[in-house]
C-alpha cells in the first residue's frame, strides 16, 4: 500500500484574513486518503480554528519570541518528518526550522501579495529605512532557498521575477478557491437586526480588514460625492486598527446617516447576496478573495485596479474594475452600476459564472498534483 504523503500548512494564526481562510480550506479539500495533512499555527487563535476539519492535525507553538518559535517550529518538524511544508508567512523562519530539522522537506512558499507592495504599506511601520532593506535582502535570500514559491495571481509572480529576482520556472500560479457549496448555503440566513435597522436600498456592500491597504478612506470620500448622484447606503463588514480613524472620517464627511460600520460577520455572505453592488477599493490586492465570493454571492462588483483584481475581473463582463484609485473615479464607478438595472443584471450574471473557476475541489486538486510532484 502507498504510503500517504505528509504535508504541513504552517501559518502565524488564524485571525481573519484571506490567506488563513484559504490555508483552511485548501488543506481541508486536500484527498485524506492520499494525504497526512496537519496544520502548525505559531499562535493558537483566530475565528477559523473551529473551521479546520477534526482529520486534520492542528498543533501550535506556546512561546511568543521569535527565537522560542523557531525552536519550537524545529522540534516538530523533526518530530513530524513532513515530505511538504507549505508556509503562509513567516518564511525565513519556516525556511529555517525546516532546513535545521534535518527532515528534508520540500519547502513551499504561497505568497498572497505582491511583496513590494507589502513593503510599501503604512501598516507595516517601515519608518527605518535601513530596517526595510535589511527586510527586503532577507526575502530575497528566503525566495531563492524555497523549493517552490506559489503565487495568487500573475501579478504576484510578475512582482516576484521583476523585484526579487526569482526565476520563472520556481513559481507557480494558483487562484485561491471559493467554497460554492458553503456560500451557497449561508446566503440563505437572513441578515441580523442591527444590520437590518440601516439595510435601506440601494445598498453598497464592502468587507475586510479595517487597515491601510484596503484604503476605506478613498471609499467614504466616494460616497461624499455619490450622494449627489444617487441615494445609497453603505455597509462596511470588519475590524482593524483603523477603526477609530474611518468613524472619524464618515463624520467629517456627514455620512452617519448613510456609511455603517457594522463590525465582523462570521457569514458576510448573506450580505452580499442581498446587496445591489459589492466594492472593493485597495489600494493593492494579490488576489482578492472577498471580490471571488461576493461574485459567488451573484452580486455585481466594482474594485479599484490592482494586481489581483485585474486577474478576476473581466471590465463589463463580469464587474467594474476602476483604474484611477480617486474618489472621483470610484464614484462614477459606483453611480454607473447603481443606476443602469441592465448593467447590474449583465455583471451579476458575469460575476456567478466566473466564481465557478475558482471552486474549491477545483483549486484543491491544483495543490495536490503540484505538491506531489515536488515531493517526488
């Protein structure tokens, strides 16, 4: 009989986010028959962990300094012996342990972002610039160890060849996937009460980290100037350290009475489904996970132009996709697909078929046909 295959997903947590979602569901679609699938988690914490399926060995480290995570990360792949260590974040480290180990694994990177646009963002305090050099040198030593650097989008492998020197042939290219069958089902919840009290149509619906790179502030100026054009409400699903700053700025604008904060859903599926326009205005994406389910969700979409929202949406056909990051541009944007039923109707339909390329069984058996002929 064939022995099963090991493979490890290692990630820092599993705090909401679009690459810990996805770490979650790929590993859990993966064949348990064919694979011995486990999951590290620097920090045992986060709104998936009850997602990870009970086949599925979920371990995690118990110091919180780097060098104690690193020798604690090293002891289990030794213990553990891996054939494949897929690692979200924290590669040096990742890299490292697995090299000191002695397990001889395969070492696979999955890169969600374009890393140079990470090493732009504010939310990151880059403020030494000596600090982001030091930083940028590491990744690129990092990326030429790797046995394998797996990318979102073709913009985050262009980036990987054009900035950090990483030779074509080291990367591969995978979408992350959209479970259909899960938002399918959750789309059918109806939408809770605090919501439902400043749910007035026509609704914008966006989501996501309240953070820098998702630019919610471009969003609410938007929103300033679409009122003059047409009447919407807008609800912003999540949480972040900007919190304080956007309320500050929906004030500033006059916009209580038509931009909600509402917090983290668990399900922000249902929203969607029942929202006139799903936006998404980042100021860079490596995918764009979000914008995948809420066209799952058959809503029409209008995202800024970034790396990864370039790769999904098709202008016209399946979403709006706004080249100028201005308030200006998003507005007209928005006012365009807001106002033209005919238009909404067309990128909805767009929108439903295009999720389907991203379906999770799909995008699973990608990973395990890659993984296994790396570990072969």
């Amino acid at each position: 009989m064939t022995r099963r295959l090991r493979v490890c997903f290692v990630l820092p947590s599993l705090n909401g986010g679009g690459a810990e979602r996805a770490a979650v569901a790929i590993l859990n679609a993966m064949d348990g028959s064919a694979w011995d699938r486990s999951m590290y988690l620097f920090k045992r914490e986060g709104p998936y962990l009850g997602d990870v399926s009970s086949s599925v060995r979920l371990s995690s480290g118990q110091t919180a300094s780097r060098r104690g995570r690193l020798a604690e990360l090293r002891r289990y792949f030794r213990e553990t012996r891996p054939d494949v260590i897929v690692s979200f974040l924290s590669y040096f480290t990742v890299l490292v342990a697995a090299r000191a180990s002695g397990a001889r694994a395969r070492v696979v990177f999955n890169q969600q972002t374009p890393m140079s646009a990470f090493l732009d963002d504010a939310d990151y305090q880059w403020r030494r610039p000596w600090y982001r050099r030091v930083f940028s040198a590491v990744a690129r030593v990092a990326y030429g160890r790797a046995d394998l650097i797996v990318t979102t989008s073709r913009g985050v492998a262009d980036d990987l060849r054009e900035r950090f020197g990483v030779a074509p042939g080291r990367i591969r290219i995978v979408h992350n996937p959209v479970d259909l069958d899960r938002i399918a089902a959750a789309v059918a919840e109806p939408i809770d009460d605090a919501v439902r009290a400043v749910w007035k149509t026509p609704v914008i619906v966006t989501a996501g980290r309240l953070a820098e790179a998702k630019n919610l502030p471009l969003l609410v100026d938007a929103m300033a100037l679409l009122r003059t054009r047409a009447a919407a409400q807008l609800v912003i699903l999540g949480e972040g350290e900007q919190d304080a700053r956007i309320r500050a700025r929906i004030a500033d604008r006059g916009l209580t009475d038509c931009v909600h904060l509402v917090g983290f859903r668990a399900n922000p599926w249902r929203y969607f489904a029942k929202a006139d326009v799903f936006v998404l205005t980042s100021r860079y994406e490596g995918f764009g996970n979000v914008l995948i389910e809420a066209m799952a969700c058959g809503v029409p979409v209008v995202a800024t132009a970034s790396p990864g929202t370039r790769e999904i949406i098709e202008h016209g056909a399946n979403g709006f996709l706004v080249e100028e990051h201005t308030p200006e541009a998003v507005a007209s944007g928005l006012a365009h697909v807001l106002t033209d039923a005919a238009c909404r109707a067309k990128l909805a339909r767009g929108a439903l078929a295009s999720a389907s390329r991203y379906a999770l069984p799909r995008i699973a058996r990608e990973y395990e046909s890659i993984l296994r002929e790396l570990a072969a």
